[in-house]
C-alpha cells in the first residue's frame, strides 16, 4: 500500500474504527459531532473555554473590567459583509446584559451567535501540510495520534474589530478584510520549518526528516508550539486589543 493510500485508509478508516483517539489532520467534524468527538474543533474549543476561560470571554472581569467594556461598547455598531450579491449585517447583543456569555444556551453553537466569531486552529491544516508535505510525514504526524482539531490547537476569536476590542483578543479575519490569514500563515510555516529541522536526526538529509523513531518527539513539539503560539495569541490581544491575527508575529516562539 502506497503512502497516499495509507493516509485514505487513515482517514475513512481508522476515524471510524478508533475515533476517541484517531490523530486528525482534517477539518471535518460539525458541531455536536457524535461520530468524530475528537476532531468536533468547535466544541472542543467551547467546553475547554466554558471550564478554563471565563476571565476571557465572561466580562466583565479582572482582564476586561467594566470600565473597558463600556468605553468600546458605544463603537458596538453593525458589522456588513458582502458575500457576492448578497449584503449580511450582524448587530452583537450588549455584552453588559450577560447576552456573551460562554455558558449562555446557544452561544458558539454557530458562529454568528452570539458575535461574529471563528474557532481558529492555531496550527492549521494546510500549514500542516505545507510545512510537512511528503504522505509518509504525515502518516507519522498520524501514527502519533496528534489530533488538529483537539485542545491547545483550538481557539475561539471574534472576527469584528470591536468585539476583539472589547474582549482584549486578536480579530480573526474580519468580514471587510482579506478572506484568509496569509500572513499569519507564512509565520507559522516559518515556525514550522524550525520544529522540524530540531526534529531532523540528519541535518543534511533532504528528503523524509520524520520517521518512527521520533513520531512522539513530533507530538511533543507540535502541542508545544501550540500552547506557546495560542499564548501568545491571548497576550498579545491583551497588550494590542483587537490587532489583527494577520499582523502577529511569531518569531519570539521557540
């Protein structure tokens, strides 16, 4: 069986066949997904939110005290997109009134509700691939059961500029900007690069640079860098609230 064949097999296979603890280089789960759990990203960033980050997205609070909230919330206007012919406002709800709250029934269910928002992976899919592009590195990344779509490679940020003001986080490619973060995604590969040459075993080889041997190293490095970038993705929100995520730069993570 062929490399490629092997990551088909991966995929329509071993999803199915393991799905509590598959390695996932795919978005492809829905919300409330029963059938993938692992790989539902959205949710998974949610419930970890709903338990650990309150002090981000409940406001007010010690990060975002009230005195804030209500200097921004007067800027709180509609936001419009147009998606071909079609215009689309959204007017966020008085975060004041509790109506952003991340234990509210209903909220990040979908992503209007209850702000513009994204669930961004941190290390994205096609990063992923760009950075290890041969079927037989990512084969390994898989055999090391790193899931994309899992925690810390997970958070939720809004897309309009003053929502990210208010919450002291990054915008994540807002509605009137560029569709995709370029930017942010040649620093990543950057990034990228370098994990993987510490990963190397033989510096001057040019060709597979993972192999079994080091598939946990891999993991190791992978969720590392992950923490260390979504880190740096709340503080820097907080010293620059609302900086576009396309604007970041990543050279100061190891």
């Amino acid at each position: 069986m062929s490399a490629r064949e092997h990551l088909v097999d991966w995929k329509e296979n071993e999803h199915k066949s393991n799905p509590k603890s598959t390695g996932c280089l795919w978005r492809h789960a829905d919300y409330g997904s029963k059938e993938f759990p692992r790989c539902d990203y959205r949710k998974n960033a949610h419930d970890y939110s709903k338990v650990a980050e309150l002090y981000i997205y409940n406001i007010p609070s010690i990060r975002t005290p009230e005195s804030w909230v209500r200097v921004w919330v007067d800027h709180l206007g509609p936001t419009f997109t147009k998606r071909g012919t079609i215009v689309e406002r959204s007017h966020a709800p008085d975060p004041l009134t509790g109506a952003w709250d991340i234990n509210r029934p209903g909220n990040f269910t979908e992503w209007k509700t209850p702000y513009w928002h994204n669930t961004h992976h941190v290390i994205a899919c096609g990063e992923i691939k760009a950075a290890f592009p041969d079927d037989d590195e990512q084969r390994i990344i898989l055999a090391s059961r790193w899931n994309i779509n899992e925690m810390p490679n997970i958070i939720i940020l809004p897309k309009q500029y003053t929502v990210a003001r208010i919450l002291r986080l990054p915008t994540h490619v807002p509605p009137d900007g560029a569709a995709e973060h370029d930017k942010y995604s040649q620093e990543l590969g950057k990034l990228l690069n370098r994990l993987k040459a510490k990963l190397a075993k033989n510096k001057n080889q040019t060709d597979h640079k993972l192999t079994d041997d080091n598939k946990n190293d891999c993991r190791q490095e992978l969720e590392k860098a992950s923490t260390a970038i979504r880190k740096f993705i709340i503080d820097s929100g907080g010293k620059n609230p609302g900086i576009n995520l396309d604007n970041l730069k990543l050279d100061s993570i190891n």
